[in-house]
C-alpha cells in the first residue's frame, strides 16, 4: 500500500573512556530518541537502541500520519557502566503534520515503569549544535 510504511531505526553509542565525564557521555530519550525516557533522561557511556514504526499516512501528499512504534534500547546498569544490563522498551502512539515550512507532532508513550511520557513538537526536529556541546 502507498499509504503505510514500515520505518526501521539501529543506533549505537559506544564511548572506550574509562572516566565518566560528562564529555564522553551519550544522552538518550526525547521525541526521537527513546520516546519512553523524559529528553536527555540518561547520561551514559554506551547504549544500543532499536525502533521499528508502522506509519500511516492519511492523504495522498503523505502530510498527516499516525506511527505505531516501539522502541527497545540497552544501557548499563548505574554500578557496571561498560555493561550494557539494563533493558527499557516503550510503545508510542504519534499523530503529526509534516509540512516544509513546519511540522506539529503530538505523541503519547508508554514505557516498561508503566508510566506515560506525553510530547508536543512544533518545528523540525534538528540540533546542529548536539556534538559540540559534548
């Protein structure tokens, strides 16, 4: 169907230093990083994160969607930080407009605490400055 797409996302955070400055650190969980963690939830030397969405979209032109999408990401546990023990998953429900001059986005999620983490996104989704301030 021209209307539903599978969207697959692998990403890998892997730092080899062994102090826990905040320098070396990866920060996961927002909108589109691990949506079932409040923005930059964690701080971590090392993490490997899977999502897999189903979209559909509702026009022709492909501007109004609605995602299915689960996430699953392993992150070390807090006392073993080069350990990658720790699972999380979370379910998300995204409704959104994606037009080329703006973008609102609304979702929902639900992650493996049981808790809801609700999120509004008005603009595109870019932080030119995300690797300099590491």
């Amino acid at each position: 169907n021209s209307r539903i797409s599978l969207i697959t996302k692998f990403d890998i955070g892997y730092s080899n230093k062994n102090d826990e400055t905040a320098y070396n650190q990866f920060y996961l969980g927002g909108f589109d990083n691990f949506p079932g963690a409040l923005p930059q939830e964690y701080q971590i030397p090392r993490y490997l994160l899977e999502m897999a969405s189903i979209r559909i979209a509702a026009n022709k032109l492909r501007t109004f969607f609605l995602d299915f999408e689960t996430n699953f990401v392993q992150i070390p546990d807090l006392y073993q930080p080069y350990q990658l023990k720790k699972d999380l998953l979370c379910y998300t429900l995204k409704l959104g407009i994606d037009l080329p001059f703006a973008s609102l986005k609304a979702s929902i999620s639900l992650n493996d605490q049981k808790k809801y983490i609700f999120y509004l996104n008005l603009g595109h989704c870019y932080d030119p400055f995300e690797f300099s301030r590491k």
